[in-house]
C-alpha cells in the first residue's frame, strides 16, 4: 500500500520505517529541510537501536523516501499519518497547531479519497477538530473528496521502539467507518500475525486510550516513588517491598521501580495534558495531580540526599554523573531527572563531570560549555577529581563498575544510586557510603 508519514520525529520515522520494512510504499514529509537532506543521505537523526539500518535498507531498497515536498507526498499516499509534535503549551495542554496544520495542507492537496490516521497523541475530540480542518480546505476551494479519520494511538518505548513497531502488544484503531478500518487491518496485518492484536473502537475512545496507558504507568512509577520515601522512614528496604509485591499477578513486577522520577516526552506532557483535558470537562483529576507531584518532588531527591550528606556544604565540590539521558538506550533528555539534578549542583555552586554513553551531543546542545559542566568520554575520567557519584540512568555500562577503583578515585568516598543498581553491601563494603531510593540507608549517612 502507500503510505504518506507526516513528521519525522520519533513516532513517524519509526512508523514510516517498519511500515516500509513490511513492503508498504512509504513516503515521509518534514517541513526540516536539513533533516530531509540528512535522512535522503542515511544520517538518522536520532539514536534508537536497530533504526539505522533500517532506515538505510529501505531507502535504499526504494520503498522509503524522504521529502519537504507536502504535495508531492499527499499524491502518493492512498493512507496519511499525522504524526507531528504535540507539545504542552503555557498551561499544559497539548498544542495541536502542527497537528491541524497537517490537516490543512491535507485538505489544500487532497485530490482522491484517503484515510487520515492520526498517531499523535492528542486530546479527546483532536479526530473531530483534524475531520473539520481538512473539510473547510476542501470545501473553500470547491472540492468533494471523501476521506476518513483514523485515532491510531502509538504505544512506541524510547530505546525498544523498533521492536515495539514490528512486534505490537495491541494496535488501537478508533473509528467509525468499517471500511476505514477493513484499509487499516490490511496495512498492519504484517504486524498482526498468529494472534488478532486490534482493537477497534470510537475515535474519542482510542484517543483517550494512549493517555489513559501513560497516566496508569506513570502512576505506578509515582506510587512506587512514594512507597520509597515511606520504607526509608520507617527503616524498610523499597526493593524487597518491590519483590514482594511484584509476585502477586495482579500487581506485576513492570513498572514498580522507584527511582530519580520519571522523564521522557509522554509520561510528564501527558499527565500533565489528562489532567487538562479532565478540568476542561468539569473534573478534577485529583490523582493525576498527585502523581505529577511526587513525582516532581522525586526529581529533587538525589540532591536532598547529596545536601544532607554534606551537611549543605556543595559549594565548589565537584560531583562526577553517571547518566544524562531520561532512560537507557536513548540519547533523549526531554524532563529528564539529570537535568534537575544538575540544576541544582549548579545552584549550589557546585561543578558536575558528566558521561553518557549517547546523551552527549544532546547535552552540549542543551548546556552548551559553561565552567561548571565539564562533559566525558568515559564514566572513569568523570570520576577524576570528583567528591561523589551520582547513577542518574541505568545503562548497563555503569551496572558493575569496579568499586575499589570507586573508593580510590571519590574524594569523599559517596555514591547516590538513583536507580538502585548496586547492592549497597558490596558499595560499603568497599569502603563507600551508599544512598538509594528508599532502602533504609538513605537516611543513615555512615
Ligand atoms: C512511554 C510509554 O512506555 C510508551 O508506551 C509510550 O508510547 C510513550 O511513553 P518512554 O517515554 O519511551 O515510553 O519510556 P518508558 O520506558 O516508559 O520510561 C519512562 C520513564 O519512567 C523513564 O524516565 C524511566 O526511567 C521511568 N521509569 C520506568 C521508572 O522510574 N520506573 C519504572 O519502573 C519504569
């Protein structure tokens, strides 16, 4: 089939790819003349595992083509995917201007029927306000095309979105033509093999659908980070809470791990934008706030412990960060808990010698150079000269680090887990004091 990607950030390079991967003719559109030039050269402009290469192969095989050009590209495509940025604007919401403005040039371009699926995650009631869009540039110049909407919420993971794509849990369609969604099985039928994985309902069900996903694991990060700061206070270690509820089916050990607070560009925008979208209906989400809350609180905690440890005194100490990025296996830093963090140390008047295995570019593009932010190649050279250690992200590299070697380069001999990694046995044992998230501990310097 042919296929027509709006937006080639994440969520559209990864679903115009796997579309392609799967023999679909697939074009993307960007309004990014340098990131277009770059993809048409094979630079891809993000880093998520496997996308590459598969990107490279495609294009190459003739089956993925990038352009600038919107109606060249509404031309080809027999199914449109609007899958632009909906950032949060001034008081939350989710900004649909790039969305509806995909929409217009749709229906300025539109000249046969098309599906319009819509992956971004938007508010309840965007399909209706997407429909109207196209309908009102069709009708100013004249034009009788028919068209469907389509609510194709994507569930892609940062890091496994890849896999994600090729092997999806469910795929969500909302929509009321039947015939829409008969095009819609037949486009996703190579990811729907051996079991029916579709699920198929109202648009504003499938829009609320993707909200109502990231909000449930948002909540149970939040409330996990919660039951941390209760175990450190009546001296319970959060990690065998973790075990022991984890066993029960009904909880689930996915999604329980407390740690520095959730980041990433859903799970913060999209609390915060479920909460708006509730107000702006009359209800006040009084749990959604609560979990943005703790976890905006939990953001400050590996400071709290670093300032309690040195009774306040930061003020030109020097702390080595193992950790930019919001999660492993990605260089994005959209609210990651690094970024809190390191804004706090610098407040402090403290100097901050940072590694990470991919965030790199994406931290000098973000702090730029400045004297208290010294950026490095490997998670030893961040070490030297450093008083402490901060594990900010889980990537597998910082999992076993030699700690006699930890003990001998740390000035004042401290490591801050706060994504509770390390055994704080074997971190004491080798003579450093250790501090995680709700494991007792944290509150008992040595
Ligand atoms: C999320 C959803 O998982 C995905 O389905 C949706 O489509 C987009 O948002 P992503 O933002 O890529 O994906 O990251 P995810 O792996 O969900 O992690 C989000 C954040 O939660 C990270 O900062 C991570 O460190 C944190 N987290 C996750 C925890 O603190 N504890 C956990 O137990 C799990």
């Amino acid at each position: 089939m042919r296929v027509t990607v709006f937006g080639t950030g994440y969520v559209g390079l990864v679903t115009g790819t796997c579309l392609a991967e799967v023999g679909h003719q697939v074009t993307c559109v960007d309004i990014d003349q340098a990131k277009v030039d770059g993809l048409n050269r094979g630079v891809v402009p993000i880093f998520e595992p496997g996308l590459e290469d598969m990107v490279l192969a495609n294009h190459g095989a003739g089956r993925l083509a990038f352009t600038t050009d919107a109606a060249q590209a509404i031309a080809h495509g027999d199914v449109l995917f609007i899958a632009v940025g909906t950032p949060p604007d001034e008081d939350g919401s989710a900004d649909l201007q790039y969305v509806l403005a995909v929409a217009r040039t749709i229906g300025r371009h539109l000249s046969r029927p098309a599906i319009v699926v819509n992956k971004s995650t938007v508010p309840v009631g965007t399909a209706d306000k997407v429909r109207a869009a196209i309908a009102a540039e069709l009708s100013a110049r004249g034009a009788e095309i028919a068209f469907e909407v389509v609510s194709n919420p994507e569930f892609l993971k940062e890091g496994a979105a890849v896999n994600d794509c090729m092997r999806p849990d469910r795929i969500v369609l909302g929509s009321r033509s039947a015939q829409a969604v008969e095009t819609m099985k037949r486009l996703y039928a190579p990811f729907n093999r051996n079991h029916d994985r579709i699920v198929v309902m109202d648009e504003r069900s499938a829009e609320l659908t993707k909200y109502a996903a990231n909000a449930m694991l948002a909540t149970k990060i939040s409330f996990m980070n919660e039951m941390a700061n209760i175990a450190e206070r009546v001296g319970a270690d959060i990690e065998m809470v973790r075990h022991g509820i984890g066993s029960d089916p009904r909880i689930g050990y996915h999604f329980i791990y407390p740690g520095a607070g959730y980041g990433g560009s859903c799970f913060p925008k999209d609390v915060q934008a479920l909460g708006r979208i509730a107000r702006q209906a009359g209800y006040e989400a009084k749990l959604l706030g609560a979990v943005e809350a703790v976890n905006t609180a939990q953001k400050d905690k590996l400071f709290a412990l670093a300032e309690r440890h040195f009774a306040g005194d930061l003020r030109g100490r020097t702390f080595a960060v193992w950790g930019l990025a919001f999660k492993p296996n990605t260089d994005d830093m959209r609210e990651a808990s690094s970024r809190r963090l390191l804004e706090l140390l610098w407040n402090a008047g403290a100097t901050v010698r940072a590694h990470d295995p991919e965030a790199m570019h994406e931290a000098t593009r973000i702090f730029g150079t400045r004297p208290d932010l010294v950026l490095c190649d490997t998670p030893a050279q961040a070490l030297e000269g450093a008083d402490a250690l901060f594990v900010v992200t889980e990537w597998k590299a910082f999992w076993s680090p030699d700690f006699a070697a930890l003990k001998a380069a740390l000035k004042a001999g401290v490591v801050f887990d706060g994504r509770n990694v390390y055994d704080p046995a074997q971190v004491e044992a080798a003579g450093l004091a250790y501090y995680g998230i709700g494991r007792g501990r944290s509150l008992q310097p040595r």
